[in-house]
C-alpha cells in the first residue's frame, strides 16, 4: 500500500514539474548538445545584444501575408522541395533548411493549402528532432489540423508559435548559431519569394518591400560574421554578393510625429516617419536574379 | 508515513505555485488572445512575466520586432483575469521613447482609458520595440500578461 502511493506521489510530482514548465519560454527542456567543430562565436560580443537582434526578424508568414493580400495568386513553383533536406546531415545545413521550410510553410498555411503542408510537417519534424528541439514540434496535433481546412486559422497560429519556441529556446541555450541561421533561412527564402512574385508580376509595393530588404541584411549580416567556421565563411560570402547588390538601393528618411485615430471603433497610429526607396528596375532586376542564385546555392551548400 | 505523505503534498503543491506564479502565461490564454484578433493573420505572440518586489521597479519584459514599410499591424493585449486594468502594451522606437512619446500605446494616460488592442500603419521598416509591464502604481502580485503581434494588411 505504502509503495503504492510513494509511486503515485512520484508521478504526481513527475507531472506537476512538467506542467509548471509549460509555458517556461526556453529554460526548459536543457537538454546536452555537442555542436560540430567550427561553429563556435566570437568571444568579444555582446550576446544579449546579438540575441535581440535576431529575435527581432521577421515571422515565417509575414511575406507571405504580404504577397497573399496583394491578390497574388498561389504557385507552389516558388517551394521548396522538402525532401531536399533529407540530405543535410550537419546542424549548419540542419538550421538554414529548417529556416527555408518554416518559410514556405507560411506560404502554405496563408494560402490554406492544406493538402501540401503534410510533406513540409513530416521534414520539419525530422530537421527539429535532429536539432532537439522537438519538444517544441507537435507534429500530431498539426497534421491532425492540417487535415481539415476549418482549422488553418489554429494551424497557422500553432505552427507559427513552433517556430518562435524553437528560436527562443535556441537562443536561451547558447545555440544562437544555429537561431541565426533559422532567421537567416527564413529570410533568405522570404525574399525569394517575393523577388519571384515581383518578377511574375511587377508592382511599386514589392518593389519597396524588396529595397527594404537593405536594412534587414545590414542587420543580419553583422550577426553572421561573428561566427567562425568554414561553413559561416561561405554564408557569410553569399550574403556579401547580395550585399553588393543591395548597396544600389537607396533609401531616405522624412522625419514625422504619429497620429492617433478612431477608425471604425478601432484604435489606428499612423506613422509619419517614412522611409523612401529609390532603386531603378535594372537594379530590381540585379537583385531578383542574385537572390534566385544565392538562395539555390544556400540551398545545394 | 501518513506525515511523510501530507509533507510531500505540501512541498508538491508549493513548488508548483512558486514557477506558475513566476511564469509566463498558459498557452491556452496565448491562443485565446491569438485567436481573438479577427481577420488578421497572426506573426508572433509576446508572452511577459510581471513581478514587482518594489513601486520603483520596472516590470515586465521588452521585445525588438523589425516592422515592415507598408504594412497595417494589430497589437493585442490579454491577461488572466484580475489583471487585464493592470497591464500595458506600448510599441516604441529610439525616437519616441517608451514613456515619455510612444509610437502607441493600449492605455491612454490621458483619459486613463485602456484599448485591447490598436493598429499601426507602419511607414519605414526599421527596429521596433514592444514593452508589456504594470502600470505605474499597480501590480501588487506576480503575473503574466500576453501581447499579440497580426498582419491586418497592406497600408499604402
């Protein structure tokens, strides 16, 4: 008898610990992990500093959200295939790939085509456990949303969410390499998308997303460099040649107060800060094309 | 035995208390406060822990979120229940500062009213920062609040 509730007060305490770690952001979960050799960061950095900096990028959906209410409509030619990834065998190629697929499952989930994103699951599950931060990945519950098209709304929400737990507890466990290069990945194939959209079908809008993209990578890239490694000395080099490209782009400032209004009951602030973009179609172009080529390369690397 | 027992649910039920108070949100009121926002796509949630040892101390946690030219974002604010008059959300960059002249904010020190949420028409893609903490005076316990970041659309 005396066996039986000492068993149950284990399992109890088991599951209280558990439970009161749930929402833990990313001290839970520590788990021991050898990187491979190279991937080691500079020593005189700021890492909390770094960690702001990359846990500021975008979310995988957002351009997708983007190029979705320009009425674009959906190509799966811009995709990824997510078998590719069943190749990569180190953490760099592990976390660039799961940057790139979390990416395009944005794509897929605003554009609720739910009949692809099983395949983009099942790979993104693999990559995650081999990162271990599968704990973050609930794999059954997403495909079971991904079964109906009633629940894209808790799909995107939930899938998105993985996403970011799997960044946070990256970056709270000293494995900011491997969060750069989710950021890193996730970018990289946002801006192809939207520079492929922009090529099918040009328009001012994407044109200014595109050229806004500068400030994004003079951010990243800083970021980049302060890992060592021959694989970092390769991205790092691809993103200078869209460095290059970019430093056609310029951008201006006009400096002005927000506004604050009702509209339709809803709270609005409307900025008066503006930035302006000033880039020619040949030099869109520039970038369009560098981009297809690095983010294939990033790709085959 | 039976002391050993009641010893062990105490100790049990203390430890829990202590890292949910110190916590951050649930994931249901994450997904609640996700959910509420509608037709808006949801980007990334801010889940907070509030705790005050002093009236001098500055609570809550700050974010960085880069925000992009031409879009209409929704900022949401959601807290467990007691805490919703307790909280604010303010969206800031380096020229407005968090309290002397955010960019905005879910409460109007004005009028002393609160918003759950507002929308911002963002107009140059830069660095953002988003703050969630007590209000000034209040916040007498540990807590948690959550902060929704959604796409409403394309902003000319």
């Amino acid at each position: 008898m005396h066996k039986k509730w000492y068993i149950s007060l284990i399992v109890a305490a088991t599951a209280m610990m558990q439970f009161s770690c749930g929402g833990c952001g990313g001290d839970d979960g520590h788990l021991e992990y050898h990187e491979e050799e190279g991937m080691v960061t500079d020593v005189n950095f700021d890492s909390q500093a770094m960690n702001e900096i990359i846990s500021s990028f975008s979310s995988p959906v957002e351009m997708a959200a983007m190029i979705q209410s320009s009425e674009v409509p959906f190509s799966p030619k811009y995709l990824i295939n997510p078998d590719v990834v069943k190749d990569y065998t180190t953490s760099f190629k592990k976390a660039l790939g799961l940057g790139f697929l979390s990416a395009d499952l944005g794509y897929l989930n605003v554009y609720s085509k739910t009949s692809l994103i099983i395949d983009y699951l099942v790979q993104i599950r693999s990559i995650s456990e081999d990162l271990k931060v599968g704990q973050f990945f609930d794999f059954q519950l997403l495909k079971r949303l991904a079964t109906s098209d009633d629940n894209i709304d808790s799909l995107l929400i939930m899938s998105t969410q993985s996403y970011q737990k799997m960044d946070e507890h990256l970056r709270n466990n000293q494995r900011s390499n491997l969060s750069a290069l989710l950021v890193t990945g996730v970018w990289v194939e946002s801006l192809y998308l939207i520079t492929q959209v922009a090529k099918d079908q040009y328009s001012e809008d994407f044109k200014d997303r595109i050229g806004e993209q500068k400030t994004i990578l003079n951010q990243l890239l800083p970021i980049l460099k302060m890992f060592h490694g021959k694989d970092f000395e390769h991205l790092v080099q691809y993103m200078e040649e869209l460095k290059d490209v970019f430093d056609f782009v310029k951008i201006s400032y006009e400096v002005g107060e927000p506004e604050t209004k009702t509209i339709n009951g809803s709270l609005v602030v409307i900025q008066n800060d503006r930035s302006i973009i000033t880039m020619s179609k040949e030099e869109l172009q520039e970038i369009i094309t560098t981009t297809e080529k690095i983010r294939n390369k990033l790709i085959a690397l | 035995m039976r002391r050993l027992f009641i010893i062990l649910v105490f100790a049990i039920l203390c430890f829990g208390q202590a890292t949910t108070a110190d916590a951050q949100c649930k994931q249901q009121l994450v997904y609640q406060c996700a959910t509420q926002t509608e037709k808006a796509i949801f980007l990334r949630d801010f889940n907070t822990k509030l705790k005050r040892e002093s009236p001098s101390d500055e609570t809550g946690m700050k974010f960085t979120v880069v925000l992009n030219k031409g879009t209409q974002y929704r900022f949401s604010l959601c807290a467990p229940d007691g805490y919703q008059e307790q909280v604010v959300l303010t969206l800031y960059d380096s020229a407005h500062p968090e309290n002397s002249n955010p960019l905005g904010t879910t409460f109007n020190k004005a009028d002393k009213t609160d918003a759950k949420s507002f929308d911002f028409i963002c107009q140059k893609t830069a660095m953002y920062y988003v703050s969630i903490r007590f209000k000034p005076g209040m916040g007498d316990k540990k807590g948690c609040a959550v902060g929704i970041l959604s796409f409403v659309g394309k902003s000319k």
